[in-house]
C-alpha cells in the first residue's frame, strides 16, 4: 500500500469517526495524499478562439480520465473573457469536438465566464478596499518604453507599484485615462508542488510582481478569473500545459489574497512533432511551401509563374517560398493549394477537427492522445477507454515533451476500424460525411455504407473509403477521365479493345451479382489469354475515371448494370473521338 493510502487509513471519515477503507489496487497515492477528504474535481477551461487544437484535446483527455479514474466529477468552463478573440462559433466547435470524442462533461448548463462578470467585479472591488488591489493608469507606450529601459539594462521587466502624485492623478482625470485593476503582489518567494513534474516549483521574491486583474475593458485577467472559477467550482485538480506552469505563482497570490485554498497543479508535457519542432498551425503552411516547390521543379514553373497562378502579388509568393518565417493566411494558402493541386485533407492534422474530417476514429485518437506523455507502465498500447480509466495515474505522466508520432496514429486508426463493430463503424462513417457534405456517399443508406467499409477492410482511414468509393454514387456523365489512365491503360495496353468486347458480354449476363460477373470476365481472359489485371484495368477506367476503385466485381455489383454499361459506352465513345 502506498504512502498515501497509509495516510488516508489513519485519516477521519466525514463523522469524525477513524476509518480504514479498502482502497481499490493501484490508486493513485500522490492524488490521495492531496484529497483528503474531496472527491476528484477535475476541469477542462478552453478558450473559444478557434477549433480545438490536439493539445488542448489532451489537457482534456487526462483531466477526464482523472476525475473518472477516482469517480470524481469533470467540469467544463468556456474562458470567454477575452472579448477581442472569443467567438460563438468557436464555442459550439470547441462542444462539438469535446462530444465527438466521447469526453462528456458533468456540468449542465456550462459554466460561462462573461456571465459571471458581477462575480469577479465584485471580488475585485472588495481586494481594492482592502489595498490588496490598486488601479493603475500607465498607457500601452508608457509600459512599452519601460520594458525598453529593463531591456536595455539587461534585466527582466518587473512591474511594481508606483503611486502617482496628485499633479498626476488631476491630469489623469482630466484625461480621463482609463486605468487597470493590478494585484499588489507580496514580494518574496511563492512556490508550489507540481503532481506532474513531481518537485516543488519556486518562484524568486524579486520575481514577484503586480499584475493585472482588470483590464481597461472591464473585463476581468485570464488570472483572476481562472482562480475565481476553479474556486467556485469545486476544483480539486488542475491539470494543463506547460505553458501555463509560471502563471501559477500569480494564482496562488490571487488566492491568498482571497483566502482560497489553492487546488493541486500539474503541468503537462509539451506535444512536438517527430522531428523535434513544435507542433502547430505553421506545420500545414510548410507542407505547402514544400509542395510548392515540388510543383515548380516539376512542371518548370517559376515563382511568377506561381503567384499568377494564384492570383497573388509576386513578392508576396517570392517571399514566402524563401523564408520559413513568413505565413500564409488562409486565404492565400487556399489559393496556392488550387493553383498547386494540393487538398485540404493532403495537410498535416492539426485540430481535432481536423482528425475528425480525415476519418480517424475517437477512440484511436483518443488512445494515442493519452500516451503523448504518459505511460500506463509495461509496453501497453492498445487500450480501451475503460482500460485508460482503470490505468490512469498522475505518476504516469513524463517530464520530458512528447512526440507526436502521426505513423503510430495511423498504425491505431487502422486497428481501431479492424475490431470496430460494424454497425458502429457505419455510426462513425456517417459522422465523417456529415463533416465532408460535399462527398455524393452522404446520399447512401447504412446498408449500402455497411457494403463499402466491408468491401475496403484494411483501411487505415475513413477517407480511404469514401474517396475512392465516390465514382459509385455520381451521374454517369460526371465520371471524369484521368488523361493519364487513358492514355496508359486505355490506348498503350489497348483496354479499349477489351472493353469493346466485354460490353456485350456483360450486356447479356443473365445474373448481375459480383460473381457472375467475375466468373465471365475470367472466361473471356482465358479465351484471349490476358491476365486478370488486362482486363480489370480498363474496366476500372471506364467506370470510375481512374485505374484505382475498390475491389472492381463488387463495386460494379454495387453500381449496377445500366450503370456500367452507360459508363462504359461513354468512355468508347470518348476515347474514339480522342483516339
Ligand atoms: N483558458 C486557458 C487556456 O485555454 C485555461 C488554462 C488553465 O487551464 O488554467 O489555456
């Protein structure tokens, strides 16, 4: 038994009685040592300023796990303080990531922070009555200027109080400058116990400073709300990125001066990608500056040649190419992903969002998320959510930044889809159309979505079975042929000789069953001697555009047979007028 469970053995039950409960085999002992007597409370505080990044994912992920491994409670706050960047939409997008996921929340209604404004006002009033708070009236260019001083001066920019004097508070007000709400700091140490890193994380006095709490807007600090809320809510446990481990020392000022207590934090690893870079948005511009250049060197093309393509300004494109550091915007990436023939989905996945509309499933998203940085001891990989449940254990979370291996991701989606019931891969599949409306498979019924998941087993992701699946549901006159399926299979293999053959031969099949017509393709290749791929190949071209379908009998089954024949008179008809 663990020091902590030998802790909470002598402890008191609620009635004051002694008590010594079982506990179940492998709790948590860091986690126990910190309850007490609280049950788990967990929480997970995105802000709404876009889709929900993978790494936000995760902070919820453990967070979850957390509270459901000590049958606790998982809470979730938006952060929507910042009113320059928050957006409604980002909110429903951040719920709608969170609930695709599977990473149900135990609050309803969510707790919003712009509708607690009164709240943190209040609060804030009362630290400025007590002097533990003071505004403060510096503008932008006078804090900047400061900073330039420190800077020169090679030294770290601390803020301390500075009263003004009464010449200046007249001007101020004859200004009438707006001020800020700043928490008069204690100078000396702070520091805390992070459960994660597992050491105490100190901050010197002279780094103590006094920060803002209220801005000029009236709203409230990410700081003080954050301590607000985690307050009211109960929290137990906070659990976040590393980004966030010095802001900690301005929380547990914050809750002294309100007589809080504060919570138990741990700050998780950083998330890079495989070589060691961080992972992040700029990651899909490089793809297409790589891409880009690739497309220049293979069809001659010059940077001009790009921008005109594009439509963009030339040195806005020269610049680009050359320098890693410049971006583009979204708009600008769109139109150079045009003009280079580069998809959407051919970019490396970033936001959850963007995991969901490439057709990876949550459970093997959520089971590769929940190993970036934490280990369930052994080699285990491969877990259910009730196995990460069982398993789960702040101890087991790394130290060292997390790699983000997207080959092992892979490698779990395609296993995922393998075990996968297959009335729930349909579920799954449905839900990764309705995120592509723009693929023709959203008109299918399940029966027939059921078909083609089976027919394609093995795929990795759901994308491999819509996109090649799509030429079953166009018109027939919307087949488009690739010029160079044509050229190769169609006229140098002379398939378009077999295809003049086979279309009677198909034409009068008695039967239209994969089988049947399967069976009477194999007697034709035996009669003139061809190899199945001789004959298969053209038929592939004339009914879907390309040389690449699904397995070929079973999705002309599927297509049926006027159908087929249309498509494939079409495509004589074509290939002769351009023969
Ligand atoms: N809103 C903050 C964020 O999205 C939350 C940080 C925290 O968990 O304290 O980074």
């Amino acid at each position: 038994m663990g020091r902590g469970a030998a802790r909470r053995g002598k402890g008191r039950g609620p009635a004051g009685r002694s008590f010594r409960a079982p506990l179940p085999s492998g709790f948590d002992a860091r986690i126990i040592a910190a309850m007490s007597d609280r049950t788990v409370v967990s929480r997970f505080a995105p802000s709404p300023t876009g889709y929900l990044h993978v790494g936000g994912a995760r902070t919820a992920l453990f967070s979850w796990l957390l509270a459901r491994r000590h049958r606790g409670r998982f809470l979730l706050r938006i952060e929507d303080t910042d009113l320059a960047r928050s957006t409604e939409r980002a909110c429903v997008q951040l719920l709608e990531d969170l609930r695709w996921l599977g990473l149900h929340w135990d609050n309803d209604p969510v707790v919003r922070q712009s509708a607690r404004l009164e709240v943190y006002d209040h609060l804030i009033d009362d630290l400025k009555s007590r002097g533990l708070a003071y505004d403060a009236y510096e503008t932008a260019g006078e804090l900047d200027a400061l900073r330039k001083v420190a800077e020169r001066e090679k030294r770290a920019f601390i803020y301390r109080r500075r009263e003004p004097g009464e010449e200046e508070k007249r001007r101020f007000a004859v200004e009438n400058r707006p001020a800020v709400v700043r928490l008069a700091m204690p100078v000396r140490e702070f520091r805390f116990h992070d459960a994660v890193l597992d050491k105490d994380i100190v901050m010197p006095a002279e780094e103590a400073q006094d920060f803002v709490i209220r801005k000029t807007d009236g709203m409230p600090t990410y700081h003080f709300a954050v301590v607000v809320d985690d307050h009211a809510m109960g929290i137990s446990h906070v659990l976040r990125g590393q980004e966030h481990l010095k802001n900690t020392f301005y929380h547990l000022a914050i809750q002294e001066a309100l007589g809080y207590a504060a919570p138990t934090y741990g700050h998780l690893p950083i998330i890079l990608n495989i070589d060691g870079s961080k992972m992040g948005k700029r990651d899909r511009d490089k793809k297409i500056r790589v891409h880009a250049h690739g497309w220049m060197k293979n069809s001659k093309k010059t940077p001009e040649e790009l921008a005109a393509a594009a439509g963009l300004p030339v040195e806005r494109i020269g610049g680009w190419l050359k320098s890693e550091t410049t971006q583009l915007d979204l708009a600008e990436q769109q139109s150079v992903m045009e003009a280079i023939g580069l998809r959407e989905s051919d970019l490396p996945e970033i936001l959850v969002h963007d995991f969901r509309k490439n057709g990876y499933l949550p459970e093997a998203l959520l089971n590769f998320l929940a190993l970036l940085g934490w280990n369930p001891g052994g080699d285990r990989e491969r877990m259910s959510m009730d196995e990460l449940v069982e398993a789960f254990d702040i101890g087991g979370i790394g130290k060292s930044n997390a790699r983000f291996d997207r080959a092992k991701l892979l490698n779990f989606n395609t296993e995922a889809a393998a075990s996968a019931d297959p009335t729930r891969l349909v579920a799954v599949f449905r839900e990764y159309l309705s995120v592509n409306p723009e693929s023709p498979l959203n008109g299918a019924d399940d029966a027939m979505l059921g078909k083609l998941l089976a027919m394609k087993k093995g795929f990795r992701t759901l994308r491999e079975v819509d996109e090649p699946s799509r030429f079953l549901f166009l018109a027939d006159a919307a087949i488009q042929y690739t010029p160079e399926a044509v050229e190769k299979v169609l006229k140098k293999q002379n398939g378009r000789a077999v295809l003049v053959d086979l279309n009677p031969i198909l034409r009068d099949l008695p039967e239209w069953t994969a089988e049947t017509i399967e069976r009477a393709v194999e007697a034709y290749c035996q009669s003139k001697s061809l190899g199945l791929g001789k004959v298969a190949q053209p038929l592939r071209v004339a009914v879907s555009g390309s040389a690449v379908s699904p397995p070929i009998f079973q999705s002309l089954e599927l297509l049926g047979r006027p159908a087929t024949l249309a498509r494939l008179e079409r495509c004589l008809a074509e290939t002769q007028a351009s023969a």
